[in-house]
C-alpha cells in the first residue's frame, strides 16, 4: 500500500455559519512598550505626518485591513486617567503607568488617537478604567467623545480641536478584571456590580452605545465558567458582548499541539457560548449576547521576564517577539477559529498592532517592516466574504482512514475561501508526500495544496487563490523596509 497520502480541506460552500461582522479584522493598540511611541506615532521620523503619525507604519495598517482598534489598553487601562492625554501636550503630566513600569508622556491621548484611527477608516473600541476609577470617569469619557456641545467635557472637547463628536459606539468596561495582575483585581460579584452602574450611567450619556464586559482572561483560569455566569448574571441586561482573551505558544519543541491551538480556541468559543446560552435561559430572557474576542494572537509568555522586573524607562521594548512561519500558520488558523463561530464572535482584535506582539515591526528612525504573521491576517481581511462558510476540515488522505472525521492531533479549519466573484477553474494536481505531521504546508505549491468541493471532486488549490497567495508571500517575503 502507498505511504503517501494529501491533506485535505473539505468546504461546503451551502453552509453558512452566519454573517462575517467587518469588526472580526480589529487589532489593539495598548500604551505598552513601543506600540504607540516609535510604533503608530514618531513625530520626528521622515515620514511622520502634521499629527506625528508615521506615514510607512500607517501604509502597513492600510495593507493588514485593519477595521478596528481597541485603546488604550489592555492593563494600561486600569492605572490610566484619560484627561492626562486631552488638552495642550506641553501641559500634560508624566505618569509612571504600573501595569507595564514605564513612563507614560501622554503625547498621545484620546484626541490624537482618534484623529489616526479616522485617517485610516478605523473603527474605535475604547476601554474605561473601572480598576482604580470608576463610574463617573467613565461616563464623563462617554461625554467628551459623544455629546455635541454645551457640557462641560463636550465643550472642552471642542476648545482641544475637535469640534465634531466623535461618536464612539463600541465601549470596553473595563480590562481582564478577574486578573491577580490587573491593577484593581475584582472578585466576579463586584466586577458585575460596578460594571452594570457603569453601563447604566454611560448609556444615560449615550444610549446608542454598545458595551463589552470582562469576561475570562483566558481558558486555563481558575474562575473561567463561574466568572462569566456571575458577571452575565448581574450585568447581563446591560451589555451586549463578553470579552475573551487568549495567546498561543510552542512549549516544549511540541509543535504538533502548538499546530492545532485552534482546537482549544474552539473549545474556549464553545464553552462561553454554552454558558452565555445556559444565564440566559435561567433568567427566562431573549436577550442575546455575543462574544468579543478582543485580545489573540501567538504570544511566547513564557519568556516574559514580569513586570516587577523591568526597569522604569520611557516607551522601553516589552515583548517583540519575532515570528515564524510556523507561527504565522497558527495565527491563519486562529483566525479561522474566529471565522468559523461568526454566527456567535462579532469581534476580534489581533493583540497587538504595532512592535507588541506585532504582524509590523518598526526601527526607530528607521524602516518598519511585516512579520510573518502580517500575510495570514492580510490575505483573509483582503479575501473575506461576508459569509462564514462551514468549518473545513484537514484530514489524512490514506485508503485506511477515507472518512471525513479530523483526526484529535490534526488541526481544524485553517482557511476561509472567498466565494463571490466566482474562483478561476481549477486544475488537478497530485498530492503531496507523507510528511511527520498531517497539517496543510502554506508553503507548499500550489500543485501540492489539494482541496475538495462540495461537490466532491478533488482539484489543486488555483494559483490565485488568497491561500496560495499568502504562502507564497510567506516563504518569500518581500524587502523589509517600506
């Protein structure tokens, strides 16, 4: 009997799994290391704009299609005070910002950050301190961004430059509250209790807002399940998402489990799914809420030394970490995952944007560049339909396993192909040799990458297809530099 066998994607182009929200392509933008100054903003660069922004790393933002941005954090969030950032800069304090022992200038604040998300076409998604402020300062942020005039926070608003409410519609309330590390941890009864006063006061300002509560700050928490039945239990009335949180590493040289992360986001997405559902059919109401994945992406924890040992400097780096293909492959996967529960996950920020955990890198003065984690996120948010399509699967193609079932150590759906315009026909091409791990090779060519319709005939995946494309982008990226 041969040995080799193909790896399979299997889509069934008549399942939908629901509408694709544009706000899934969203990222982060966080005050933590280089991701504002010398990431987004560097105003003595040669291509910085009137603001400050840098013109290449804007470019790069432009290429990844990012559709919206969550600020200011993150941890930043909790020991942040947003009227430091408003107002003329030569006036605004030097802050030590403890979530990230660092020196927070205040160079950048609401005003500026909004000015850079509105020249891209970027969606904002701000987040309120309710870790050491609360209520009222998140109410007044309401204000400031959306009532016209005659307030006190609008008018000054409008003496800052910005004449024009911002209308800000998509709110954070607070940031990973179930945390040890979270400056202002919460137990799950007081989170719920300050976060629905939160809700209610920011509504009264604005009551088209849409607001996100905390939910778990990842799948291995000890408080995961009873923290988002708690907090949906008590604040569920007024809100309309619940956060999830989660990064991916290798450990161990144990890359077969690293390949198949989406199948634990799967299993995160369903559980939070299960227990949004189970608070609502307890409480008897037809209220739905829906998930805001707002912080992913492959993160190498373990090689973070912690806060407490960081020196005190002024936009110092904090986890750069420099990507693989590899990693780039998970990050396609992961994004898949999110796709696939479209029905149920309407947004998502890829953690973080720039130089933090980022798909673009930047040198100070210097060229910015993509990481191998730009091209999966780029292809997709360039490619995406406004469908999700049925979960594809990866399978062993071998005479003894002909079946359709994903095998535990295999990897689930790693691609979502656009449908609309119609796909240029399809070629056959032979499958590729057996390999250690039976996952799909993105840079592989496009003779070797075999798909199956739902039709049920197999055909190689067309050379002008966004998967090959990225593979390709892949295994040869271009000049670092722009």
């Amino acid at each position: 009997m041969a040995d080799d066998y193909g790896a399979v994607v299997a889509l069934d182009v008549e399942h939908h799994r629901g509408v694709v929200d544009q706000r899934l392509f969203g990222s982060f933008v966080e005050h933590m290391g280089r991701g504002v100054y010398t990431g987004i903003f560097e105003p003595t660069h040669p291509t910085a704009d009137e603001l400050g922004f840098r013109g290449d790393v804007a470019g790069l933002v432009r290429e990844l299609g990012v559709t919206l941005a969550r600020y200011p954090g993150g941890n930043f969030v909790s020991g942040y005070d947003w009227t430091d950032g408003i107002g003329p800069r030569e006036q605004r304090p030097r802050r030590l910002d403890l979530a990230w022992r660092s020196i927070e200038t205040n160079e950048v604040g609401t005003d500026e950050f909004m000015s850079w998300a509105k020249a891209l076409g970027i969606e904002p998604m701000l987040a309120v301190n309710l870790g050491t402020a609360g209520v009222r300062e998140a109410a007044a942020l309401v204000e400031y961004c959306n009532i016209a005039e005659g307030t006190e926070w609008s008018d000054r608003r409008r003496r800052n430059g910005a004449v024009k409410p911002y209308e800000v519609g998509l709110w954070c309330l607070g940031n990973e509250m179930d945390g040890p590390w979270q400056t202002g941890h919460m137990s799950a009864e007081r989170y719920a209790a300050v976060a629905a006063e939160a809700a209610k006061a920011m509504r009264l300002v604005d009551p088209g807002i849409q607001l996100v509560a905390c939910g778990s700050s990842s799948h291995e928490m000890p408080t995961f399940g009873y923290w988002e039945s708690t907090v949906l239990e008590h604040a569920g009335e007024y809100v309309d998402y619940i956060s999830m949180h989660a990064y991916y590493e290798e450990f161990d040289g144990d890359r077969d489990s690293f390949l198949a992360s989406a199948v634990s986001m799967d299993s995160f997405i369903d559980g939070v799914i299960a227990t949004i559902d189970a608070v609502a059919a307890r409480r008897r109401t037809k209220r739905r809420i829906d998930i805001s994945f707002d912080e992913w992406n492959v993160w190498y924890l373990s090689r973070y030394p912690g806060s407490h040992n960081l020196p005190i400097d002024v936009a110092g780096p904090r986890i750069e970490d420099v990507y693989s293909t590899v990693d780039a492959v998970v990050v396609g996967d992961l994004l898949s995952s999110l796709l696939n529960h479209a029905d149920r996950v309407k947004i998502a920020c890829l953690a973080q944007l720039v130089n933090v955990i980022a798909p673009i890198m930047t040198e100070p003065g210097g060229p910015a560049w993509r990481q191998p984690t730009f091209y999966p996120f780029a292809a997709v948010t360039a490619n995406a339909s406004t469908r999700s399509r049925r979960s594809p699967r990866t399978r062993a193609a071998t005479a003894s396993s002909p079946g359709w079932s994903r095998p535990s150590s295999v990897p689930g759906a790693t691609a979502t192909f656009p449908l609309s315009p119609r796909p240029p026909p399809m070629t056959p091409g032979p499958a590729t040799p057996r390999s250690s791990s039976p996952i799909v090779r993105l840079g592989a060519p496009a003779s070797s990458c075999v798909t199956r319709t739902s039709k049920g005939g197999p055909s190689a995946l067309p050379s002008t297809s966004p998967l090959t494309a990225v593979a390709h982008e892949i295994a040869s990226p271009p000049p670092t530099s722009v």
